[in-house]
C-alpha cells in the first residue's frame, strides 16, 4: 500500500508541504519539495533517485491534474496547486535527514 500526501518540513529549503509518498517495505517512496525542487527517493531494490531525475515522473504523473486546473505543467505549477490544498499539518516527510544529508541539487 501507497499513500500520497503532502506536508512535512523540507530539508533544504524549509517549506512545509512536500509531496510525500509513503507505505509498506518494498515499494518507493519518496519526499519531494516544490519550493527548492529537493526531491529524494528510494525503495528496497532500486537505487536512490534525487533531484530532476525523480521530478520528471512527478510531473508526468500529476500532467493531468494540473492541466485539468489551468497550472503549468511544471514543478512550479505543483507548487501553485499545493498551495491550494487545505493544511495538514500531521504529515511527517518520508525520511529522516541529517543536518549535512546531499541531495544533489542545485
Ligand atoms: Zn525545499
């Protein structure tokens, strides 16, 4: 099983409302800002995926939410619908970083 939320706090940037992907052992999850395009993902067998690689299969997935709502087709049309969402703020991000975790960005 697979939940897709949003909230938790962004390790690069702060933002509280990542897209966030989480569920049984074995399946890949990930946590994904759209303010600073941090994005870090992984499941058991595959390696990690960060940064553009990953925002490229977020963007195809949510094409047709965004275009159905008039948003860019973009990481920052992500952005622009997310914030339209109501708050909930119980939502932890997937992963725990540390202070000095890399995620390969800019
Ligand atoms: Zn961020």
């Amino acid at each position: 099983m697979l939940t897709d939320s949003y909230g938790g706090i962004c390790p690069n940037c702060g933002y509280d409302r990542m897209l966030v992907r989480y569920g049984s052992s074995g399946y890949f999850q990930r946590d994904a800002c759209p303010n600073c395009q941090f994005a870090y993902g992984h499941n058991d067998y595959d390696p990690e995926v960060r940064g553009q690689e990953l925002w490229e299969g977020e963007i195809f997935e949510m094409r047709s939410i965004l275009e159905e709502r008039g948003f860019p087709v973009s990481v920052l049309g992500i952005l622009l619908y997310i914030e339209t969402l109501p708050d909930i703020r119980e939502i932890k991000s997937v992963f725990d970083y540390p202070g000095d975790f890399n995620w390969g960005g800019c």
